[in-house]
C-alpha cells in the first residue's frame, strides 16, 4: 500500500517490531502423535459436504434466476419491484454461497491430499523404526537404544556406524512428514480463514467479485499444490478496501487541483514525494488506467538488505524439512524428484528506505523454491535449491494520515483516496519476482 505518511520510528509501534504485519502467516509445528490421528478420509468427507452444498446453491440461485425472469410477465405492481429487489439480493448471495462453498471443497481435498502424503512418509518412518529397533519420539527426533557394544571392537564399530546412518534416514523420513504435514496446516488454514472472511459478503460489487475469484483459484491451486499436480504461486492476502469504489462521485475543483499538481512533483521534484520509484508508482495512479505495475524486486531487494536477509532467515529455516521431503519422495520412489515449495506470503514493511516507503509502505512476498533430487555421480542422492522471491501489494490509500509537501502544506491520504473516488486516478496492483537464484546455505 502507497503512503504519504512519515515512516514510523520502531519505538512508536506498540509491537516493537518494524515489520510486523496482521497478515503475515503463522506456522505450527506437528507432532508425531497429531500426524498419527488425522485421517485423511475425513477430510475428503468434509470436502464432499461442501461440494454437495455448492451444488445446492447453484440450483437455488437458477430457480431464483427463472423466477426474476418470468416475475414482469405475471406481476408488475409496487410490491413487485419490491419482490425483485430482494430476489436480486438473494441472487447475489447464492452466488457467492456457490463460489465459496466450491472453494472449500476444493480447500478440503487438498488437505486430504497433503496429509494422505505426510501420513503415508510418517507411517514408512515408524516401520523403519520397528525394523532396525530405533526410537521415535513424538518431537520426530530420533535415538538409537543403548546396544552394549563391546568397546574396541571392529563388529561393534560397523554397527555403530550402521546405526547412526539407520537414524539418519529415519530422521529424514519423520522430518518430511512432519513438515510437510505443517505445510498443509497452515496453508489450508488460511485459505479456509478466507473462505470464512465471505461471510461478510452480501452484494456483488467489484471488492467482492475479486475475492471470490481469489478465494476459488486460491483453493484450486492449493489442491494443485498437495495433490502432485505442479508447483503453483498461492495467492497473496486478500487486498484491503483502499478508497473503495472507482469513480462513484464528482470530481472538485480541489480534486483536479492535487491530481496536476502531484503531477507536476512527480516529475518535476520526484525527491518531494520519496524519490523516483514513489514518483513513477503516483504518475502510474494518476494515469488512471488501473493497469498493474511491475516493481523491480532485484533492486527492491538491494536497497532493503532488511527484507534480504529476512527470505535467507526463513530460506535457511525452511530448507532442511524442503531436503527431508524430497529425499523421502526420492527413496520412496526411486526416481529423480523435483518437489516445488514456498515460505507462504509473509508481511513486510519498508521502514528503512524512504523511496520505497512512500512507493509501496506495506506489502507482501512470497519466496518459491525448486528442490531437486538426483542420483549422484558417486551413486549418492544430491540436492540443489534454486528459488525465486514474489512481491505483491495494492496502490491504494488509507483515511487519516498526511504529510507535508512543500508548496502545497499537509496533503493527506483521504484526499489522494478522492481521485480514485471521482475518477481523476485508479489505484492498481503492482508486483513483480526476482531472478532465479541457488541456494547455498
């Protein structure tokens, strides 16, 4: 989200962090145990539920159609137009009932997909432990039981040596299962946290006709994402409301009066407004075409060294359970396995850079990576991450900030939300990914 306001200084954020962000999302471990009592099938029950649900709002919502359709033919009076103006009402909701349920559906299967996996990776993981006599903790660590070897001798040393390796690969075994099984959790969690948010709908404006597109191809593409089908991009948090509806009032003299001004600073003094890429993100929203803006998340990426370290931080957090995962699925099948992951979108701010402050404020990325396995030239399985960083955010504004612009005083946010109001600009998505890279650890 663009902003006039100044960066807020850390100490001034009541939760002392500078990037914290509602949406960001949370991750929760799993246990042994956890794993052990899902049952895949009863996800795949819900999901049928659902679909049987969505079924039923699509053949209410065609009554309700063929209702509005003859209703002028056999009734027209007051009262009728009454009649057709809360017909047209629950035409609406049907919609989005039937959208929405189909979106849980899918969100469903999903889950029954990616824990059908983790379980099936758990459940090889405890039969290697039945079968080389190792312990499993609930945690997924793993300890091999006090064997009493005899002390310098060679036999015992083998079998040592063929514990310890016995230990490792069971570690591998649990720790993709529980991982993965975390994945699943948290990413059908908040897709259904985004089914529920529709509650709130009611009319099909254009707010709410995006988030039901988003809320379906979210839920279609995360069912992609656990069922084996291909590494898609999930999508990122629902946009917040902005100015709201474009074009629903007149423009004022006062209206035309900042749009060409801002105009004029943006490429004039593009310093007044942040600098250049907060200059070049206000022309594009006084172009007042709409169209999405690519940002540049390279250079993003090099003038907030902040965020940077932040994607190796959760890279380097993430990629041990990425290896196990994929290693599993290489021992399990016995072929070359290329598994697709990602952090999930995580909230950001860009407090250290004033340019990028005033041209995005808050937004969203989203890190994806590629894990490979392949056999070695020693025989040996060998893994290599390549990942990519996503940016995603909404040029929009919030009511009750300003800041002061040289020859024009306080400018505020509500004011440059008006241009979008009165059709003098158009906010817009903007986005964009970095260039592939490796990761090294």
């Amino acid at each position: 989200m663009a902003t006039l306001e100044e960066r807020p200084k850390p100490e001034e954020r009541p939760d002392k962090d500078p990037h914290a962000h509602p949406n960001a999302v949370r991750r929760e471990d799993i246990t042994v145990s956890e794993l052990d009592d899902v049952r895949p099938q009863t996800w795949e029950r819900a999901g049928e539920e659902w679909e049987d649900l969505a079924v039923a709002a699509r053949k209410a919502r065609t009554h309700v159609e063929n209702v509005l359709d003859k209703l002028p033919l056999v009734w027209q009076s007051e009262a009728s137009v009454q009649a057709r103006l809360q017909l047209l009402s629950l035409y609406q909701e049907l919609t989005i009932a039937k959208q929405e349920s189909k979106a849980a559906a899918d969100t469903l299967t999903a889950a029954k997909h990616g824990f059908k996996l983790a379980s099936t990776w758990l459940d090889e993981a405890k039969e290697l432990a039945k079968e080389k006599h190792l312990t499993l903790h609930d945690d997924g660590s793993v300890s091999v039981p006090d064997r009493n070897y005899p002390p310098n001798d060679p036999d015992s040393q083998g079998a040592a040596r063929l514990d310890a390796e016995n230990a490792e690969s069971l570690r591998t075994r649990v720790t993709a299962a529980l991982g993965y099984a975390a994945d699943v959790n948290e990413h059908v969690g908040y897709e259904l946290e985004r089914v529920k948010k529709a509650v709130e709908f009611s009319v099909l404006d254009e707010r709410t006709r995006e988030a039901l597109k988003q809320d379906t191809a979210g839920a279609k593409d995360l069912n992609r994402v656990f069922s084996g089908q291909g590494g898609v991009l999930l999508p990122p948090p629902l946009r917040d409301e902005g100015a709201g509806d474009y074009d629903t009032r007149e423009a004022t003299d006062e209206d035309r009066a900042i749009k060409n001004k801002m105009g004029l600073f943006a490429m004039g003094s593009p310093g007044v407004l942040g600098g250049p890429i907060s200059a070049k993100h206000m022309l594009h929203y006084l172009s007042n075409t709409g169209e999405p803006l690519d940002i540049d998340v390279d250079s993003m990426m090099d003038d907030l060294p902040d965020m940077n370290r932040n994607v190796e931080a959760q890279l380097k957090e993430n990629t041990p359970a990425w290896e196990a995962q994929a290693l599993a699925e290489y021992e399990r099948t016995g072929k070359p396995v290329k598994m697709v992951q990602q952090t999930g979108w995580q909230g950001w701010t860009a407090t250290k850079d004033p340019d990028w402050f005033h041209a995005v404020g808050s937004f969203h990325y989203n890190t994806v990576a590629q894990v490979e396995v392949v056999p070695g030239p020693d025989g040996e399985p060998k893994t290599t991450i390549k990942y990519q960083t996503h940016v995603y955010d909404r040029y929009n504004w919030d009511a009750g900030k300003t800041t002061p612009v040289p020859a024009m005083g306080n400018v505020s946010d509500a004011e440059m939300a008006r241009l979008h109001q009165s059709g003098q600009a158009k906010e817009y998505d903007m986005g964009g990914q970095s260039e592939v890279r490796t990761w090294n650890g």
